[in-house]
C-alpha cells in the first residue's frame, strides 16, 4: 500500500497486490485489507457522493485519488475518511508486518490491532 501526499494531505492511495498469508479464500489479512478499502470507497459514495476510486481491477488492486474540484468541506471530510482508512490499514500492518507494508511516512499509527 502506498500513499501520495500533497501539501500535507492525501492526494493518491494505491493498494496492490494479495497479502500471502493463507491460500486465496481463506487469508484473513487480505480480507481485512479488502474490508477496509472497499468501507471507505463505499462510505465516501454513500455518505458524501464522491467518487475518489479511479482503478479497480485484479489482484487486489485499488487506486483512491482525491477530486481537485471538492467544496473544502467536502474534501476535509473524504480526507478523513481515507485517512481513517490509513489508520485501520496500518494497525493491520502493525499486527501482520510480513504480510503488509504501509508507504507513507506520515501514516498515524493504530492504537487497537486485531
């Protein structure tokens, strides 16, 4: 997973690849990745109608990209939403570290693991 940051805020999140933890189907680490990614795609359609998914496609593979026209309050409230998604993403990493890497230096870091 790695982020992209411009003046501070998150501007690109690419999430690739499968985790390797178990066999496809039965890997909890990469269903958690896939239940974090595909919360907030949905929560920022749902709850603010942005759509900041521009790729989708196989292998575990997601691009998020913040729209540059946003209402600034809008925009405050995707970026907290993908930076909730950070949050949950990296406390996974915390707990599963051979089966994740969080790119992004300025990632807060989870307080509560699975």
């Amino acid at each position: 997973m790695r982020a992209r940051r411009e003046a501070g805020r998150l501007a690109e999140v690419e999430v690739s690849g499968h985790a390797g933890y178990k066999e496809k189907g039965t890997d909890i680490v990469c269903a958690g990745i896939s239940a974090i990614t595909l919360g907030a795609a949905n929560a920022l359609v749902s709850l603010l109608d942005v759509d900041a998914v521009s790729q989708i496609g196989q292998g575990g593979y997601i691009v998020f990209r913040m729209p540059r026209d946003l209402p600034t309050e809008v925009e405050e409230r995707a970026a907290l939403i993908l930076e909730g998604m950070l949050v949950a993403l990296k406390a996974l990493e915390e707990s599963y570290p051979e089966y994740l890497r969080v790119e992004d230096p300025d990632a807060p870091r989870g307080i509560f693991k699975p």
